[in-house]
C-alpha cells in the first residue's frame, strides 16, 4: 500500500513505538506523586495513532473495492474459517485495517487497566474482540486474539469473576490448539502492525512470542483453576507451563528448578511419585545451569562472588530438602499399606503388593510418564540418570526401603551444607526431624530387633546434644517437639529391648541396666515435656490447650508404664515405682473424668490406665506385705 | 504487644482522621459513625477491634492507649512491637511520628523516646542503661540497613541462645531522645536512595526501627534485654497494582500477571505437612 511508505504512517509508527516505551520503560521512572504520568502520555499517543489510522482507512475503503475484500472464501466445517458472520478474511485488507485497530484498541485497553480504570479497559478490549471476530482467525490476528483474551481473563478475575475469567481463557487456549493444529505459521506479533516494511519480527521471534502469550494463557488457567479449587487441573497447567518454559528457553534456571521442586511437593500430597521424581531431578539439573559455585575462597574476595556462593547453596539445599521429603514420605506410604494393627510388617501383605506390582501396566505408565517429560535433548539425559538413582515405586522390603533411605540420607547432607546450626535453627532442626524420621520409617523394615534398636540409637544421638543446646525459652515449641521425639524413641528402644530379653531366659545384670536406662531415659524426656507447660510458678494447668492435650496425657500415661516397668530387685525400690505410676495412671483417669471433652483423644490410653488403677492397688499390697512380712 | 498478665497479648487499635481539604472540598461525606470505644460502624456494618478512635482524639490519647504500657513493658525487659498499617493519605504518619516539635501534635514515636529516657531517670540508680537503635527496610527478599547504605543484604540470622536477629545491621548507641530522633531522620532520608523505580520501592518496602534497651544492675549483676520494633508496613493498598515484575500475589483471587509468580501458584498447591515448601523470593520470614 503506498499509505505504509508515506512519511504520515512513518510517524505512526515512531508514536507506537515512543508509546510503548513510555508505558513499559520510562514509567519506572514516574513519581510517587504522578505515577501513571508516562502512561497517561502514552495513551494519548495511541488516541492519535487511532485517529490516523481511521483517516487511512477511509482513504483506502476508498480506492479498494469494497465488495472483494468482503468475499467470504469456501468453508469447511472445523476449519478456522468456518465461523459463520464472519464478514472477511484475517488476511484481507480490510481484515489487516481491522486488525490493526484492534491492536491499538488492545494497547489502549491494557493502558487504562495499569492505570487502574478497569472499566475503560475492558471497554477498549471488547473493542478489540469485536474488531477481530468480524473476520476469521488468521496467523494475521490470531496473537491478538489470544492476547486480548488473557488481558480479559486477569481483568474479570480481578472482579472476583472466576468463571468469566475461565471462560475467556478457555477460548483462547482452543484457538491456539484449532490454530498450530491447522495454520501453524508463524503468527503477526501486535509490534509487526506498526513497523516499516522489511523491519518486521524474524520469524524466530514471532514464533517466541506467541509462544509466550499461550505460556501465559496456560499460566493463567492454572491460577483460575486454582482459584476454583480444582487443584489437579491447577497442577496440570503448572506443570505445562513449566515444560513451555523449558522449551521455548524462557527461564531463569534457579527459579524454574525452585518451582520445579516445589510442583514435586505437591505431587507427594497426590502420592504421584512418578511425577515427583520427575520434577526434583529436573530441578535438581536446571539448577546446575546457573552455573558453578564459587569455593569459599573466591566468595571472600568479592562480594558478588560471596553473594552468588550463598544463593546458589541456599537454593541447591532447599532443593535437597525436598528430595527428603520424597524419600520420606515414599517409605512412610509404604509402611501404611504394609502394617498391621499393631505397626508392624505384615508378612502376608507384603506378599500380596509384591505380587500386584508384577503385573503393574507397563503401558500406561510409559503414557503416563511421556505427559509430564521435561526439557531439551541436552537435559533430558541428565535427567533420566539422576531419576534412575531412586526408585519412584513404594519399597515392599528391607532392601528397597534401605536403597530409598540412603538417597535420602545424602540429600540430608547437602541440606545441611546451607542451612547450618548456627544461622539457620529452625532449618537445620527442621532437616533433623526429618533424617530421625528417615531412620524411624527404615526401622520398620527391619525384622532384626537389635539392628532396628541401634537405628534409633542413631536418632537419639541426633538429637539428644541439641536438645541439650537450645534456648528453651525463645525455642520453646522445638523443644517440645524434640523431647517428645526422644521420649518416644527411648520408649521404642525400651520396647525392643524388653522383646529381646523376653526371649532370653534370665535376662542378665548388664541387660538390666541397659533396659532401666532406657526407661529412665524416655520419662526424664517426657517429664521435661511436661515440665515445659508449667507455669512459671511451677503450676501444672488446670485445663490443657487443645494442641497440648494429646500429648500431654499421653506423655503421663507413658511415664506411668515406664515407671511400672522399671526392674529392681529392692522391694522398697519397687514400691516407690509402682505408687509413682500409679499416680500417673490416676491422673490420666481423673482428668478425663474432670474434662470428659478429652476422652476422644487419648481413649485407647483411657482404657488401659482405667485397668491399670485397678490392677496396680493389688500388686502395690503385695509388695508392701512382703515388706513388712521381711522386717 | 507484651502484656505482663498474660501470656502474649496482640490488640488491634483503629483510628480515623478527619476530611482533608480536597476532600471537604469536593464535598465528600464522613461515613463513619460510632459505638462506644471500641465498634466503628461502615455502611452499616459494625467492625470492632480493642480500641476505635475517632477523629476528636488526640495524639495524647493515641499515645498513652497504644504505646505507654509497650515502653513500661520493654523497660522490664520484654519485646513489643508496634505496626502501622494503612493505605497512603490514611494519616500513618501523623500518628507515628506527628508534628515532630509540636508538644502537642507529636505522634506516638517521639513521645517514646521521650517517654524512655523519663522512665529510666526514674527507676534505680544501680540500674545502667545502654539503649541501641537501628533502622533498615525489607524490600524484595532483602534487608538494606537504612543507616548504612552501603549494607543491601544483610540476612535473618537464627543462633541457638537467642531469637532471630538481623545480622550485620548497624546499631547506634543513643543517649536521648533528641538522638533517636535523629537516626530516624537519617533513616529516612535514605530510604529511596539508589532506588531505580520509586512508585515501586515506596508501595513495597517495609521499614522498622528497633530500640534495644539492655539494662544491668551494678551490684547483682542481673541482665535484662527488651526490644522495641516500630513497623511502618508502607503503602499496603498499592501492592496489587503497581504491575511491576514480580508483584507478589496479594489476595488470593487476583490473577498474577507475572510468570515470576508462578512460583507462588505453584507453592499454594504444595502446602502440607508432609512436604517441604522452598522459601521463595519475595518474602521474608
């Protein structure tokens, strides 16, 4: 057309540009006290462009001859075309004109919603819609069609209009799909509207930057479909725009892989372990990609360098967090289809899994696999390789759950590296819960009782010091969680041992010790729980909160059966424990009785101290007979 | 704020201005109206919170409701805080800080220093003061030392003995209020230099000034340590719509325009015990 070379469409497309620049650039630089300035200039520039194109169009409805440009080609039902009212072709000329406008539409609509007049915006691109459904989808408006949509989708959710906003969405991602389906060339970009001939988009670029707005549309709907709580759709389209990052190279390594980790985690909440592992080894070798860590050494020579070490270690420890937990809860699924009612392994079931996993599809799971797959050629090794080292399928023995556990112990080491003691506590005491619960879940494959004994040494030796070393008074709620933990676990030790000398005749003097440390070991941990809920008077509460009253009762319940446990041959000894437990034991009935709300939470332990205060009167008189029959 | 009675006290405090000039001359109406000390009514729904004050209160009275009993308390070796919250234009600042040199229009952070320094001159002579400020701002996942610009990240450390602290923040030895003053004003004047997009920086930086007041006692020995935070949560109505990069997602229904959301999007799904969420960027524990 020879309206494009005139030095009047020149200006046209200087003011576009000058536009967007004011919009996206130099409005950083407004003040706080006219902060759309630069975009308020930008809009009159587009209120211009608008008027000299409608001037050109008149010219040129003008000179060209109405009636072919309104021709409507030959229609084929489930073509792009085939919309019926379509009054032209999106490569028309009249179809460009339109396009066109529509463009400055969009652009002025965008630029009323940043200046927060929503109405006006959406206004501007309804314009636009309309402007492109007169004609029919072409690689000439079919990025704007997609482009207006997603604008819509953010404004009308902004309204709290979830399902105008899906629905604007959803139209978008079909026309993509109806369109790189079939048309697939590289589409018009809104830039390539207001450009000199010869100066427009390389196709490379066209076709990155429609890419993007789908990236975007998929990345919308995950939020919407998140906002209407169908998490597993919001998971799907997370995912996806995950894989169009990767694809299309539109990340930044550390981000992605963060996120890519973080979509791990919610696959763990769905038991999709599969997919789980998928997306930590992705993000485990996309993190690699933001280069090497710099040694300390360098980090002390310059502040970037110390800043890139520090970030580059935080993000590789968190990603090794979440490996931990995938090992974590792998083994812990595992452990519930696997035990019985009293917590442990179920020969017969394990049968039973193994048998079922042998006749697992294999088909489905490779279809399954090939949805999710990430990356590029160069990655997709590395990525494979890393998956390899870890099983995705729930361990049914020993030996898987000891494989599992291992990786997931290394992972424990390369948390550790960031998020030290000293600076991190919460952290570093966080990622020892988790090594404990490693050691805790590995146990219960074990069927030797002196091996599954020495792995919960190893979670007391873990956490034993630093219960010792932290302030009790500004980490009191870790404390708590801690003396808990370490009760529990010398209670399970004292268990173990008690079932190993069971089948030993005479248990020994040695043996004897070892089992009363034991369970002086469990109640000095569960009275020090107990203690922490005191007053500062000392007072133990009349009434327990709602998250310490489980606990609680439990913690006394335990310490009266420890108490009643304990082996002495001294008979005044003896007696000692068994009033102490039976103290105990009353407590626990006694506040149940005074606080019935509380019976639902600790019923099993209910019942047994209700037999025990019975039982133990009993036994306590016929100690205190032997005593006085002795003296 | 720590209340010595119980255990750990939050009060929610709301205070109304007056119409400014522009709005009185556009003749806008006032709209709330209310109900004994504590109940704001807004087109006629009622919102109550401890304490509602109405335009006719004065900086006195916010004062001495607010933030008297936080100094007594921080004296005795407690921690408090204080945060101000509200949209610009709101009259944030002319409830904390006030009419700097005005006896009367002074807000509540000049009346603490004051009210600090009257206290210790007070209590027993045994007792030595040492009294620190520092002030810095959380903007973006960092912390910048508002009196020392030359610190632009310094980082949330956890040590064993104590509660989390700011590590490497400069702390400033002050020995009246005249010098808390002071600092706040160099803080201030601070706070957008080197900043490249303003509108941004002042809708989503934070700043909080820190008083730390140890005290001993000569002859005993005994140690006490209260801290003071003033949390000034800047421009809180702005946060959704500057449409800069990396907005974070403020209310859960808004669509985030920018990928670099994603991430929130995606941590919103994974949220459970079982799992590890990474600590994102844009935050700050």
């Amino acid at each position: 057309m020879a309206a494009h070379q005139s030095s009047e469409w020149r200006s046209v497309c200087e003011k576009f540009r000058l536009a967007q620049e004011l919009s996206e650039i130099e409005s950083r630089k407004d003040p706080e006290n006219n902060p759309f300035r630069s975009k308020y200039k930008a809009r009159d520039l587009l209120k211009e462009i608008h008027c000299s194109l409608k001037k050109i169009e008149i010219e040129e409805e003008g000179e060209a001859d109405n009636e072919a440009d309104c021709e409507s080609r030959e229609m084929v039902d489930g073509e792009l075309g085939s919309e019926c009212g379509k009054s032209c072709s999106g490569d028309s000329p009249a179809g460009l004109r339109a396009a066109r406008l529509a463009v400055v539409q969009y652009c002025l609509g965008v630029n009323h919603i940043e200046t927060e007049e929503l109405s006006a915006g959406e206004q501007h691109l309804m314009n636009c819609l309309k402007l492109i459904d007169k004609c029919t989808t072409t690689r000439e408006n079919v990025s704007l069609f997609i482009q207006a949509r997603n604008q819509l989708g953010i404004l009308w959710a902004g309204r709290d209009e979830i399902e105008k906003a899906q629905g604007f969405l959803e139209i978008a991602e079909s026309m993509y799909l109806l369109y790189m389906r079939e048309d697939g060339q590289p589409p018009l970009d809104l830039e390539d509207f207001f450009v000199l001939e010869g100066e427009e988009l390389s196709q490379q670029e066209k076709i990155r930057r429609f890419e993007m707005a789908y990236t975007h549309t998929l990345y919308y709907l995950a939020q919407v479909y998140k906002n209407l709580q169908q998490y597993e759709k919001a998971g799907q389209y997370c995912h996806s725009t995950l894989q169009r990052q990767l694809e299309y190279k539109q990340f930044v390594p550390l981000e992605w892989a963060i996120n890519a980790a973080t979509l791990s985690q919610y696959y763990i909440t769905k038991t999709r372990y599969m997919e789980a592992r998928h997306c930590l080894a992705a993000a485990s070798v996309i993190a690699t990609l933001a280069g090497e860590i710099p040694s300390e050494a360098a980090a002390k020579e310059s502040d970037a360098e110390c800043e890139k070490r520090e970030e580059l270690l935080q993000k590789r420890s968190e990603i090794a967090r979440c490996w931990i937990k995938y090992c974590l809860n792998l083994m812990q699924d595992a452990k519930k289809l696997l035990e019985d009612n009293i917590g442990e392994l179920d020969l017969d079931r394990q049968e039973e899994l193994k048998r079922a996993r042998r006749s697992v599809e294999e088909e489905k799971e490779k279809g399954r696999k090939s949805a999710i797959l990430f990356g590029s050629s160069d990655t997709f090794d590395s990525i494979c390789s890393l998956e390899e080292k870890v099983s995705s399928m729930l361990p049914l023995d020993f030996e898987e759950a000891r494989s599992i556990f291992l990786v997931g112990q290394s992972y424990v080491a390369q948390a550790k590296e960031y998020f030290a003691m000293d600076g991190h506590v919460t952290d570093h005491i966080e990622i020892l819960q988790d090594h404990s619960a490693l050691f805790k879940v590995l146990a219960f494959f074990e069927q030797d009782l002196e091996r599954r004994c020495k792995m919960h040494k190893r979670r007391v030796d873990m956490l034993e010091p630093i219960c010792k070393d932290l302030n009790a008074q500004y980490y009191l709620l870790i404390c708590r969680q801690l003396q808990f933990e370490l009760a529990e676990t010398y209670y399970e030790m004292m268990d173990l041992k008690l079932a190993v000398a069971d089948r030993q005749d005479q248990p020994d003097v040695h043996t004897i010790k070892k089992f009363n440390n034991l369970c002086s070991s469990s109640m000095k941990y569960y009275q020090m729980f107990l203690d922490s809920i005191r007053s500062p008077e000392g007072k133990f509460p009349e009434k327990l909160e709602d998250d310490l009253l489980r606990p609680a009762l439990v913690a006394r319940f335990r310490v009266a059966r420890l108490q009643s446990k304990l082996i002495s041959s001294n008979l005044d000894t003896q007696l000692e424990n068994l009033t102490n437990s039976l103290d105990s034991y009353n407590f626990v009935v006694q506040y149940c009785e005074e606080n019935p709300e509380a019976k639902k939470a600790v019923e099993t332990e209910l019942e047994l101290s209700i037999e025990m205060v019975s039982l133990l009167p009993l036994k306590i008189n016929r100690i205190r007979s032997k005593i006085t029959s002795c003296n | 704020m720590a209340d010595v009675s119980t255990e750990c006290n939050i009060r929610v405090l709301c205070r109304f201005r007056p119409l400014n000039q522009s709005e009185i001359l556009r003749a806008d109406k006032y709209i709330p109206t209310f109900q004994g000390d504590d109940t704001v009514i807004i087109g006629g729904k009622p919102y109550v919170f401890d304490k509602v004050f109405p335009t006719n209160c004065t900086q006195e009275q916010v004062y001495n409701t607010c933030a008297k009993q936080i100094v007594k308390d921080v004296l005795e070796g407690y921690n408090g805080t204080i945060f101000a919250y509200g949209q610009t234009s709101s009259g944030k600042t002319y409830t904390m800080e006030g009419k700097l040199h005005d006896p009367d229009g002074r807000g509540i952070i000049p009346r603490i220093a004051e009210d600090i320094f009257n206290h210790i001159y007070t209590m027993d002579e045994n007792l030595e003061f040492h009294i620190k400020v520092s002030y810095f701002e959380i903007y973006m996942d960092k912390i910048r030392d508002l009196l020392d610009v030359s610190k632009t990240n310094l980082s949330v450390h956890e040590d064993k003995n104590r509660v989390p602290y700011v590590k490497g923040c400069t702390e400033r030895f002050v020995s009246s209020p005249e010098e808390v003053m002071d600092v706040i004003d160099e803080g201030k004047a601070n706070r957008h230099v080197a900043v490249t997009n303003m509108n941004e920086h002042s809708s989503r930086s934070h700043s909080i000034f820190l008083i730390n007041i140890k005290q001993e006692h000569v002859e005993t020995e005994q140690k006490l340590c209260g801290k003071l935070y003033l949390v000034d949560l800047a421009g809180s109505e702005k946060v959704s719509k500057t449409g800069a990069e990396g907005a974070v997602l403020d209310e859960a229904k808004n669509i985030n325009k920018s990928l670099s959301a994603l991430g929130n999007v995606i941590s919103a799904l994974a949220e459970g015990t079982k799992t590890h969420v990474p600590y994102r960027d844009n935050e700050k524990k």
